[in-house]
C-alpha cells in the first residue's frame, strides 16, 4: 500500500485534469498544483487546487490513521484521538 501511486482527478468544464504521483512526492505535486493554478491557460484555477489538495491530505492521514491502528493495535493500546479523553 505504501509504495504504490497515488492519483488525483478533476473533472471540469469539459477538461479532466489527472495527476499521478508516487508516495513521498506531495511537495513536487502541490507545486504542480501551483503551477497550473497560476497559467492563464489552464482551466485549473486556485480553488481546484485548493480541492485536489485536500483530497491528497485527506488520503494522507486516512493511511497514516491505518498505519497508526496497525502499529499499535497489536499492542491493544490504540484509542482514535477523540476516543482519549
């Protein structure tokens, strides 16, 4: 699950918008985000990058809270965050 790529799609007016990306490579990819963001020429504009952002932060800590479960569920000692009170 770790190594494999990752993709993000847009579909607006007409344009679908598809990034891939490899584990690790978030920077490079929001810096594309960026980039489209900031062309005249694209149809992508700073809001859907904002959304197409969140989404790879959503997944991130999606698979971070896995990771986090399976680590230390097999300790019996995991608690999701609002659990811990």
């Amino acid at each position: 699950m770790a190594n494999e790529p990752r993709q993000l799609t847009l579909i607006k007016k007409g344009h679908y918008h598809l990034f891939r990306y490899q584990p690790g490579d978030e920077a490079a990819l929001i810096q594309t985000l960026i980039e489209k963001a900031e062309d005249p020429k694209c149809s992508l504009d700073w809001f859907d990058a904002a959304v197409l952002a969140h989404q790879m932060g959503h997944r991130m800590a999606a698979e971070m809270q896995t990771l986090l479960k399976n680590k230390l569920g097999t300790a019996g000692g995991y608690k999701k965050a609002a659990d811990a009170t």
